[in-house]
C-alpha cells in the first residue's frame, strides 16, 4: 500500500501565504482531481490555523481531536496527497513538532517553506504589525532586536528537520528573480499541481507601504480610538494598493541593514547550503557579500 503524502506548509509568513491558501481553499474541487486534498479540519477561514495554536508547547486535548478528525478526512478521501497550510507552525515549539510527527505516523511527510531575505522580512513582518495593531516596539530597529531570533531560519526549521529529516525540507527564496510574479504557480510547480486556472486574483493580504509607517507610528502614539485607527488604515490600505506600482521606499537604515546581514551571515549560509537550490542559495547569501565588498568609512 502506497504511503499518502503530507506537504506541510509553514510559512514564512509575508511569504505569499495568504495567496497560496485563499488558492487552495477556493480551487479544493480541481486539487481533488489532480489527487490532493485541502482538509476542511483545522481551517479558520482559508487557512488550517487551528493546527497550530501560537504558543502551544504540545497538542492539547482539544487539539488532538482536531488532528483524529484530520486523520479521519485523509483516511475518507481517495486523495493520495494532502496539503496543510499554516505560517503558525513557523514558530510551533520542537516538543509540538515531535508531537505532530507521532499523530502523523505512517505517512511520508514534505516541509515547505518559503523565506526571504530577512531585511524585507523584517520591514514586511514590522509593517504587518503595524497595520493590525500588534506592539511592533515603535520602530523597526527596535523591532528587529526584540524579534531577531524569530527570523533565523535554521531556527525556525531545526524542529522540523530533526523530527522528519533534512530531506523532508522544500525550501525556496520567496523573489520575484527567481520564482516570477505568482508564488501561487511557483508552489503548483513545486508540488507537482497542474492546470490549476490561476487568471487574476484580488491581492489577499495589502502590505502598508513604508512611506506610511511614520504616520500609524504618530495615530498611535495620540491614542485613536480602536474604530478610528481601523477607518485610518483601511484608508492608508487603499492608499498602498492604489500607489503598489511605484517603488516603494525602506525603512532600513543603512547601519541597521549591516546589523542584520552580520547577525543572519552564519545561519543563512548554514541554511542556504543545506536546503536551498544554487540560485536561490547564491541570492539570499549575496547581500552579506556585497555589504562585505563595501569600503569602510574613514574616521
């Protein structure tokens, strides 16, 4: 008897996740008849969040009966591949990870995570926080070195290459050099998925642009109230779609671009190495390069 094989997606949020799982949930009739199942179980929305609660060292009870609801799904279609998709299992805790291997015991499993250079991370993850109203620490330097374990990507990996193997690992450099302008058609590819109608969708999670970030920093510094502040940045949202075209500015200072290429330089050579294809190991470690080639300021 043949294995059914289980793509776990992981994230890295800002990535194209939403993308990708607005593209299964609403293709889940034409991804059956290529063989792949999205499970309904554990889905808020389009995504199977309910998977992975932030901050759960372990499965819950309560969670365990989603995971047998899961197995039951998997068992029930004749799908031989299944795709999960949430970011949260990003930063699921190793003994949670250790957990999901044993409910998923007998089945081949495939990690898939898309990263990105982390100064664009770290700027796009920053402005997310901003947009919805998470304590982004009032600016972005400040963001970063309350956050920077978290976009370390051998970090974030290590549990699920010690629990399934580095094999398991699909890793691909989230670039538009690289991958085109449609994550959605790079994953299809990756996975194997064809004939999938992609046509034109509606952009699912608009990014604040950068140029507006001083401002939601100024509206929440004067205590708007929660209904005024939603108004503002739906209006700075339209704002960022409508101006999405235009090169956007950065946030990242130059010394502060040099601290985060310092601080990744060892891990994304680890990582690039172990996981990554030649282009995409060549781009995500040749910023450290080029900053290393940049002459020094003389005092």
């Amino acid at each position: 008897m043949i294995k059914k094989k289980i793509y776990i997606h992981i994230g890295f949020g800002k990535t194209g996740t939403s993308a990708i799982q607005s593209l299964f949930s609403n293709r889940r009739v034409a991804l059956l008849e290529q063989g792949f199942l999205y499970p309904e179980t554990g889905l808020q929305g389009d995504v199977h969040h309910a998977l992975a609660p932030l901050g759960a060292d372990t499965i819950s009870k309560s969670t365990r009966t989603l995971y047998d609801q899961l197995l039951k799904e998997m068992a029930d279609s004749k799908a031989d591949k299944v795709i999960i998709s949430t970011e949260h299992f990003t930063f699921v805790k190793p003994t949670y990870v250790e957990d999901i291997k044993s409910m998923l015991a007998g089945f081949e499993i495939k990690i898939v995570f898309y990263v990105r250079t982390q100064e664009s991370l770290i700027q796009s993850t920053f402005l997310q926080w901003q947009k919805v109203g998470d304590d982004y620490q009032g600016g972005v330097e400040l963001f970063f070195r309350k956050h920077k374990a978290g976009f370390d990507f051998m970090k974030r990996i290590a549990p699920w290459a010690n629990c399934f193997g580095e094999e398991s690992i699909i890793a691909r450099l989230y670039e538009r050099t690289l991958i085109g302008d449609d994550v959605c058609r790079d994953i299809a590819l990756v996975l194997g998925i064809e004939g999938l109608e992609f046509g034109v969708r509606k952009k699912e999670n608009i990014s604040l642009r950068p140029e507006f970030s001083a401002l939601v920093n100024l509206m929440d510094n004067t205590g708007v109230s929660r209904e005024d502040r939603t108004k503002i940045i739906n209006e700075l949202l339209r704002l960022s779609e409508y101006f999405d075209a235009t090169k956007k500015g950065s946030l990242i200072s130059s010394d502060l671009r040099k601290e985060i290429s310092n601080f990744y330089r060892k891990s994304n050579l680890e990582f690039a190495a172990k996981y990554l294809e030649p282009e995409h190991a060549e781009l995500l470690c040749s910023r450290n390069q080029s900053l290393d080639s940049q002459p020094q300021k003389s005092n």
